[in-house]
C-alpha cells in the first residue's frame, strides 16, 4: 500500500495498523500543542524599543516561522 487514497475500508484498516494509527495520532497531537504554544508565545512577544528592536523582531519571527515551514515540508 503506497498511499491513502488506496485505502477502501477506513475500519479495517485501523484494525490491522490501530497502534501504528495512535502512535501518528499521538505525534499529531503533540506537535500540533507544540505549535500552539509557539504562537502564542510570539503573540505576546513585544518588540524592542526603536527601529533596531523592530527588525530584530521580525528578524527572529521570520526565523520561526521558517523552522515550523521545514517541519511542515518533512515527511
């Protein structure tokens, strides 16, 4: 079986693969809160004074940003 959409009986096949299916349920979870958290942390991230603290704001959200994009391209 190479992908899902080959999958024609969703019960079953979860009967076959159920602790695989919880193991990737539970890493979905944990990194979905993971994420969360991280946004919300830059939410409340206040940038510093002046034009300098400005662009070392947008600087290190660019750079989270950029890490979550590189894990969201992994397989």
């Amino acid at each position: 079986m190479s992908g899902i959409s080959e999958i024609e009986d969703p019960v079953s096949f979860i009967k076959e693969n159920g602790s695989s299916v919880g193991v990737l349920n539970d890493f979905m979870n944990m990194w979905t809160k993971t994420v969360e958290e991280l946004l919300l942390k830059m939410k409340d991230t206040i940038p510093g004074e002046g034009m300098l603290g400005e662009v070392h704001y947008w600087r290190d959200l660019s750079k989270i940003l950029d890490g979550l994009q590189a894990e969201l391209k992994q397989p």
